[in-house]
C-alpha cells in the first residue's frame, strides 16, 4: 500500500530518534533487559535500531514478512541475555512493548498524511496485520537463540564446575581461594552433601531443574546458594551450606520431599567443616545412594548417614548381609505386615533402652501390648533380646531402611 510506504519512509527519517524512545522505554518497563551496562545497552540499541530499518523497510518495498531474518544484533542480543539468566518473557514482552510503541507513532504520522478516516483504518489495519507476523517471525528467531544459547551456556558452565568439584574431591592440590570465587561457594564454611537423583524408570520432563529446585528448598535466605553439580541426565551432587554443624531436621526432609516430585529421591552425609567436611560428608552420602539403590523401590525416598551409615556399610554386598539377617532374626524376618509390626515393636523397645514404658509412649501403644509383641518377636528369634544385642538391633535397622532387599525370600 503506498500509504503505508509514505508513513515507513517518513518514521524511518526518525529512526535514530526511535531508537532511543524505545531503550528509555525498556529501562523503566523491563531493567533487567539493561542492568547498568553499557555494553548491553550499545547492544539492545543496535538490536532495536536494526528491527525497527527491518520493519520499515518491509512497508517500503512490499516485503513478505515471513521471510525476514532477524537482524544479527538481535539475534546477539538474545545470546547474551541467556548468558546472563534474565527471564526469557522479558525478551518477548519487549518485541510487544516495542511494537505498540512504534504501531502509535504509526498512527500519528498516518493522521497527518491522510486524510480519509475509511483509507486511513484500512492501512492501519494492514499495518497492524503485516507488523504483527514481522514481530511473530522474529521473537520466534530470537527465543531460538535464546533457548540453544541458554543450553549451551548452562552445558559449559556445569562442565567447569563438575571438573572444578572432582579437582577437590580426589584431593589434588587446590586454590580453595580460585575454587570458592569459580564455585560460587564458601568451602571454608559448614556444609553437608546431598545426592539427588530419580530413578531409571521415571520419566520427569526436565528432571535437572526438577532436581535444583529440590535442593534449592533446603537453602535459607537470599544470599546463601546450594551448589549444584549434575552428575548424569537423572542425579546430581548438591552441598548445602551450614550456619553450623546441625544437620537439615528430618521433618524439614519430609517438608521438602512433600513438596516435590513423588519421584525424587534422596541421600545425605553428615555435615562437615572445611575442605575435608566437604569431601567427608560427600563421600558418606554416596555410601547412602548405593544403600538406597540397593533396597530399590522398597527404600525410604530419603535417607541420611547419620540415621544409615552402618547399615550403608554392611550394604555392598547385599546377598551377605540377607543371609546374615536372616541368621540374626530367625522367622522373624518373614516379609509380612504381621512380622513387620513385630519387627519395628522390638527396635522401638531396644532403642529405648529395653524400657517397655518407653517404648509404648514413642508407639503410642499400651505397654501390656508392647510386652506381648516383644516376648513374640523373642520366640521368633529363639532367645532373649538381651543376647547379642548389638546385632539384633543393627539387623532390625536393615529391615527397617530396606525392607524386602534383606528379608527373607518365601
């Protein structure tokens, strides 16, 4: 339309000033398209300068706009901002902010070159149409850029830092001053390790994100960060950091776990101070996955070294430590709920110390009933609990954490 072509010839004249309209309107609507750099903003201003020639030019000389390319700072532009995590809608409720803004100088300049109200809706009209499939075309461009940018970056990121974590953990000589600023953690500090994983058969749509946000709700506060390490496609290692030496509280656990994928799972060193804590409590939260990738799906979803770590000691042959189960409880390692019930009631009682009143209160049962389960789980056995007391109990935690994995096969 030759209408069109006169109003993008004459706002073209006033591109550069457009320009600068559209930053100023980007610096209060979207800052974190800008943050104070100069550079950005040499560069979102080549980026806007060069959509803005594009789409005049497409009204000048008839162009299909869905053959349009978008302009190499844009496409730039989009690189970066991956690179510096700034949210991907940002960058498209740009395009649309920008497009409104040059759309209304449109109509301006329309009003003053024609006259007709009728000619004047119609070219608006296509004016609306034509930009509308220009700003489609292009975000859909730029959002690809951003998105394989935003991969490749985080790609390359994670691979300097999983490099950086096995340069500490086998102990080779380190710059705990470099690694702490290439981290982005305090290795000087408290921390306990963690790993996250899912298992083989869950299919999570994202499941490196599922599991970051997991370990990010363990993190208290705004400044302290978790460090993230992903080991494979499903598992990740995670440190958390520590105002002291307590471990994260077991109903915390439970909290979080709640509020996450029913898939995730999740083992847990102890905390550790320094350098040797960070190795320490990674190390026993590996012995505490192969416990858990032991029990299989009978598992508990998380569990800690401090509760495990001599069951997780027993477990790298699992064959042994059945056999020796079943050599230690008799029939009452039977896999049912009945021998089950008889099982927990015995722990109960030897973890409270052989205290029958104890034990009731933290089972929430009369004592005569914890008697009575306790004088059967002793003939299942064949002998009094008090007898080789240590094995009966560390042989009830392994039921306890692995269920049908030591118990005895019908």
């Amino acid at each position: 339309m030759r209408g069109l072509a006169s109003i993008a010839t004459a706002l073209a004249h006033r591109a550069d000033e457009l320009t600068g309209e559209l930053v100023t309107l980007y610096e209060r609507e979207l800052p974190h398209l800008v943050n104070d750099d100069e550079n950005m903003v040499s560069l979102l201003s080549a980026s806007v300068y060069q959509n803005i020639d594009t789409a005049f030019r497409i009204f000048q000389h008839g162009i299909d706009p869905e053959r349009v390319e978008a302009p190499a700072a844009a496409v730039e532009y989009a690189r970066r901002l991956a690179q510096r995590g700034t949210p991907v809608v940002d960058l498209i409720r740009a395009y649309y902010l920008g497009q409104t803004a040059v759309l209304d100088q449109a109509l301006a300049e329309g009003a003053r070159q024609i006259s007709d109200p009728e000619e004047l809706g119609l070219t608006m009209r296509h004016a609306l149409t034509t930009t509308f499939a220009f700003i489609d075309r292009v975000t859909r461009q730029v959002v690809s850029a951003y998105e394989g940018e935003r991969d490749r970056w985080l790609l390359n990121r994670s691979a300097v830092r999983a490099a950086r974590v096995r340069a500490l953990l086998d102990e080779d000589v380190v710059d705990v001053d470099a690694s702490e600023v290439a981290l982005g953690y305090r290795l000087r500090g408290h921390h306990v390790g963690m790993i996250l994983w899912y298992p083989a058969d869950a299919h999570p749509p994202d499941p490196l994100v599922g599991l970051e946000t997991v370990a990010g709700r363990f993190v208290d506060g705004d400044e302290a960060r978790a460090l993230f390490v992903p080991r494979d496609e499903l598992c990740a290692w995670v440190w958390l950091p520590l105002d002291g030496p307590a471990p994260p509280e077991r109903s915390r656990i439970e909290r979080v776990l709640t509020d996450s994928d029913a898939d995730v799972r999740l083992a847990i060193g102890d905390p550790g101070a320094g350098l040797d804590g960070f190795r320490r409590t990674h190390r026993q939260a590996l012995r505490v996955q192969a416990l858990a990738l032991a029990a299989g799906k009978a598992c508990a979803r998380a569990l800690t070294f401090r509760e495990v770590g001599a069951v997780a000691l027993m477990t790298s042959d699992l064959n042994a430590a059945r056999l020796w189960v079943e050599d230690t409880l008799g029939p009452l390692a039977a896999d049912d709920e009945q021998h089950e019930r008889l099982r927990e009631t015995l722990r109960v009682f030897l973890a409270a110390g052989g205290s029958y009143t104890a034990a009731a209160s933290r089972l929430t049962m009369h004592k005569n009933s914890v008697q009575y389960r306790v004088r059967k789980a002793e003939e299942l056995v064949g002998r009094p609990v008090s007898d080789n007391r240590l094995d009966l109990e560390l042989a009830l935690n392994l039921c306890r954490w692995l269920g049908a994995g030591v118990l005895a096969r019908s």
